[in-house]
C-alpha cells in the first residue's frame, strides 16, 4: 500500500464516528477491503436491531478502503451514489463482516459493491459509485 493510501486508511479508523461505531481495523488491499464490528449498544436502534444508518455507514466505508489502494499520488474519491438493500436484522452482540470490493476504476468514477455478513447469513448489499478526485489544475 502506498504511503497516501496508507494515511487515509489510518484516517478513517481513527475518525470518531467511526470509533465510536466499534471500528478498530481495516483490512484493506488489491481493490478489496473488510471491517468488522460487534453489534453493541451504539449501533442498534430504538428496538434494539442493528441500525441501518451503521449499515449504510459500513458499506460506504469498506468500499472506500478498497478503493484508495488504486488511487494515484493527489487523488481521492466521494461518494455520488450509494444503494443499500437491508435484506436481515442483527442484534446486540453479533459480529459483523462488512467487505467492499472495487468492481471498475475508471479515469473519473469508481464503482463498487459491499455485501454485510452475519453469522454465514447475508444482512445487506450495497452498490457505491464515488467521483474520483484531483486538484484543481491536475490532468484527467
């Protein structure tokens, strides 16, 4: 992993929100990137399930993390589009496995695609598009 790359990744797992989501570490390389975090009492919802808005967060997060390893020296990404389908419920103390995978890089978009595992079971999927970034000036 390049240096830059290896500074935004350590960015987004100091970043508050998502500490306090319960993410400690990102495994992330070669287009494909994993989080995982236990369901605790900050990321469950009123009923006491695992919050959707946790679920949009991580899916988001994994696909970023994929993708800054092909991002070259000066460039970054924001997302543009984000689909997620909730498909199950987690509860209080599961784990879940959140993997992003860039599926096509091109000179000005990304996309890729998360899918949230719990327990062997598929708890959602996720499609993200991100714009890909330069400064102001750099060639396309």
């Amino acid at each position: 992993m390049n240096p830059q790359a290896a500074a935004i990744l350590a960015a987004i797992e100091s970043h508050p929100l998502h500490r306090f989501m319960g993410v400690d570490k990102i495994d992330a390389g070669d287009g494909i990137a994993t989080i995982e975090i236990v369901v605790s009492e900050a990321t469950v919802n009123a009923r006491g399930a695992f919050h959707g808005g946790v679920a949009y967060t991580l899916c988001d997060m994994a696909c970023y993390a994929a993708l800054i390893g092909q991002l070259a020296e000066g460039e970054n990404a924001a997302t543009h589009d984000l689909h997620v389908s909730l498909l199950r419920a987690a509860q209080h103390g599961d784990r879940i496995v959140t993997t992003g995978r860039v599926i096509k890089r091109g000179r000005n978009v990304a996309f890729m695609e998360a899918a949230m595992h719990c327990k062997g079971e598929l708890l959602a999927r996720a499609t993200v598009t991100k714009s890909i970034l330069r400064p102001r000036g750099a060639a396309a």
